[in-house]
C-alpha cells in the first residue's frame, strides 16, 4: 500500500475515465464492456480496458456474470464522494 493512499486514490481518480465509469456504474446494476463503452460516449476500447484493470486491481470494481459493477468498497467511495456532487451543483449555479 502506497504510504500516502490519498495521494494514491487521488492520482487513480484523476486519470481519464476513471469517474465516469464510476459514475456509470453508480446504480449498482452490471454492465457489459459494450455498455459502459456505449455510456462514456464510445471511451476507446484501449482506454476502457486500462480503466477497469486498474479499478478491478484497486478492488473498487469487480467483473462478475452480468458484467462489470463496484464492490462494497466502491460502493462506500462514490457514498463518501457524494458531498462533491452538492457542491459542484451548487457551484456551477452560482456562475
């Protein structure tokens, strides 16, 4: 484990696409590689695989039957990333 794991989650979230498969995998249900392709706006098939290696090496997302979808711990980081989503709605009101 990285000695400064926020730093570590941090440099994982900011890499391109990593929020918006989390975002696209927020309602809990599974999606196929094609579906989460078809949901990040055609996302490279390269740069999709990238994401969830890395996501599914984190523990954060897990391929199962139905597809991909967060684990528990995943679940609990979108819970803790939710004060974000206020405050980036009452942000972009503000302008």
């Amino acid at each position: 484990m990285a000695k400064r794991p926020i730093m570590a989650l941090l440099d994982l979230l900011g890499r391109r696409w990593t929020l918006r498969v989390l975002w696209e995998l927020r309602d809990g249900l599974p999606a196929t590689f094609r579906v989460l392709r078809q949901r990040c706006d055609d996302v490279s098939p390269t740069s999709l695989n990238e994401r969830l290696l890395e996501l599914r090496e984190a523990g954060i997302v897990e391929l199962g039957d139905g597809g991909y979808c967060l684990t528990e711990h995943g679940a609990t980081l979108l819970e803790a990333l939710a004060p974000l989503h206020g405050w980036a709605t009452a942000w972009a009101a503000r302008k």
